[in-house]
C-alpha cells in the first residue's frame, strides 16, 4: 500500500486520514496551526445556505463520513438549532448536545448566572419565533449551578466543571427538579457548558429526558473542543501517526518540515483549509515590495507552502489560473473579498472527480491530492470538507 502524509488536521484532513487507514495504507497527519475547523460551534452544514440539504454532495461519500460518525458527538440530520443571539436556524448535523428544537411545541429557558447568558432577551426572541408556529417560549428561574463566580468563568471553564462527577450529579439532579415543574413536552435550552465528554449530555438527558440541550457556542469554543477530542481519539484507533509541525515543501516521495526534517511518502494529501489557516495567502505586490514601482506584479493568491510538482500547478478561480494583477496597484480587493460568494472562496486548487490535483496541462496528478477549503470551487462547509476528505482518502490509498 502506498504511504500517505496528510497535511492539515482539520476535518477534511481528518476524513483523509480515515479513509486512508480504513483501505489499509500506512498513514502519516501532519498538525500544524489550528485551522477553520477549530472554529466550529456546533453546526454542520452541507452548503453555504445553512438550511440546504446535502443532496448535492456524493451518496457514497455522505455514506463514508456517516459511518465515520456514528461514534462521534455529531448527529447528522436536517434540525432546527439556535444560536447564543436567539435566531433560530437550519442545519444538515449537530454537535450531540445542541438541542433540535421543535418551534411547534414549548420551549423554556433557565435564568442561570454565566457569562453572557441573557434568558429573558433569549426568551422573548425565540417566542415570536415559536409563536408563528403554534408554540412558545419563556424564562425560568431555575437553581442548576452552585457557584456565582460562574458570571465571569468562560464557558468552557464551565463546561469542565461538569466532568467532575458529584457536580454532574447536581446539576443533573437539579434539572430533573425543573423538568417536574416545566413538564415532560417542554424543550429545555441551556448555555454552551454541558460538559467536554459526550458522556455528560447522555448522562442528563438519561435523567431529565431527551428534550433538553444547548444553544449554539461561540466559534472556537465547547462544541470545538468535544469534535478535537473524538477526533484525535479516532485517528489513534485507526492507526494514524500524527507528527506536530508546520510544512515547508512537498514533492514527490517526500515532505519536508519547517525543522528541515522530512517524511517518505508515496502520495500526498494537501487539506491546508483556505484564507484562514494560511493555507491560501492573499497579497499584492505592496505586500512584498514597498518601491514605488515593483520591479513585477504578481498573482493575488498563493498556496501557503511550496509544492515541487511538474508539470506546474496553479491555483484557478471559476476554472481560470490566477494570474498576476494587470496593473502596479495590485488587485481589486472588492472582487475578492466583497459579495455573498466572494472570489477568495470560490479559488483554490483545481482537482478532478477523485480529488487528484490538475496541473497547467490539465493532467491529474498522481501522488498529489487536496481536500476540503484548499479545494476551488467547493462550498466551505464542514459537510462538504469531511466529504472531499473521505474521496481524496480513498484515492490516495488506491
């Protein structure tokens, strides 16, 4: 089986790897900077419109990532999430602990004392909301947490707190206090901080009933944290090697760190995410040049590590290479970052069905590959990462 190094960690990367090490390859995950992926917060979406289904994704490769989950703290499905401002919104998955709400049936939400928790204001939108729909919602007063220094703790600190055990048992026992009082067919929302370990929500909700859960979290916080734990415990189960580090440069047979140490390699699968993790860079020629007249003018976007690949590669937008600016003012940031689907997400590397990358001939590569935001023209969604992973996987491992 052909050696695979994976570069980048995040959820595309993640499903490379897994394929990969499922199809028998030996395989190599390459952890640099925390990426886009670490900035979740609990929603899973299949397109940029967070209510769209994932019917345009691959059958074969939502089956993979699926079966991927189905240990995970993840449930895919079509839902009705909210989010900490109140909104309710549509998602295709969620992180376990985030609450499905049905509009169509009452809703309550505990006055508890953590930070940035506002349950009238939480209340009072999500009621106009439900009421459209037949149902309600209102604020509670309600006992759950001990500790008043909770106001100004993190969420996540508080979330932590919830792995002891006597405290899971009180707060437990408190909201089965308040399910007595709400009665069974209400939807009790809850702050971001059940817990890091799948195991607290599943311990809750095995005392105060399934209808219970959290708000979406903050980009980067609870929700986060639970998907890299099951992620690093995942990759440990299947095998993966993971090797902490920055990448410098890539080639055929081999992958050459930032401390100029390298790793053999058969094929290569570049997961780098986009403009966030650097795994894409926009500059201009100012960037590099601060003469009055650059000596050249040059592309807007680069690839954030150097690939020694022949024939060359180029990164493209809608199927084109990018090339450099045409004049010595450098590129129209209006074109790249304005709009609701702005060029900075539509380029990135061109791939064929199987997720080798084409070069300048229009030729695939084979022992290069690329999944998730790196990939042009692909919706930045996590869905749509785990699912280019999962096909860029089983590529390279074939």
């Amino acid at each position: 089986m052909p050696r695979v190094v994976v570069v980048g960690s995040g959820v595309a990367g993640l499903f490379v790897a897994l394929q990969a090490a499922k199809l028998g390859a030996p395989v190599t995950l390459v952890a640099g900077r925390a990426g886009a992926s670490a900035l979740a917060s609990g929603a899973w979406d299949s397109a940029l419109d967070s209510g769209a289904a994932a019917d345009s994704l691959d059958a074969a490769d939502l089956e993979a990532v699926r079966a991927f989950l189905a240990d995970a703290p993840i449930t895919l499905g079509q839902a009705r999430i909210v989010t900490t401002a109140g909104v309710v919104r549509s998602c295709f998955g969620r992180d376990e602990a985030v609450l499905g709400v049905v509009l169509s049936a009452p809703i309550v939400v505990p006055r508890v004392s953590v930070s940035s928790w506002d349950a009238d204001a939480m209340a009072a939108s999500l009621d106009e909301q439900a009421r459209a729909c037949g149902g309600s919602a209102r604020a509670v007063d309600a006992d759950l947490f001990d500790a008043t220094s909770l106001l100004r703790a993190p969420l996540g600190d508080v979330a932590v707190r919830f792995e002891d055990e006597a405290a899971l048992e009180r707060l437990g026992e408190r909201l089965r206090a308040l399910r007595e009082v709400v009665g069974e067919e209400a939807q009790v929302l809850l702050p971001p901080i059940l817990g890091v370990a799948p195991r607290v929500i599943r311990r809750l909700r095995e005392v105060a009933g399934d209808r219970l859960g959290e708000t979406l979290g903050d980009p980067g916080g609870v929700a986060a944290a639970r998907f890299r734990a099951w992620s690093r415990a995942a990759m440990s189960k299947a095998g993966v090697l993971v090797k902490e580090g920055d990448v410098r440069c890539v080639a055929q047979k081999e992958v050459t760190l930032a401390d100029a140490s390298t790793i053999d390699a058969d094929r290569v699968v570049l997961a780098l995410g986009g403009l966030v993790t650097s795994g894409l860079a926009y500059r201009t020629g100012e960037h590099d040049d601060a003469q009055l007249f650059p000596a050249a003018s040059v592309a807007p976007l680069h690839l954030g590590i150097v690939v020694d690949h022949s024939p060359e590669i180029a990164l493209v937008l809608d199927g084109r290479p990018i090339e450099p600016a045409g004049s010595l003012s450098g590129a129209d940031a209006d074109r790249w970052f304005a709009g609701a689907a702005p060029a900075i997400v539509r380029a990135g590397l061109p791939v064929d069905a199987h997720g080798a990358v084409v070069d300048r001939t229009s030729k695939p590569s084979r022992w290069l590959f690329a999944a998730g935001d790196l990939v042009a023209g692909q919706s930045r969604t996590l869905l749509a990462a785990a699912c280019s992973g999962v096909r860029a996987g089983r590529s390279a491992a074939g």
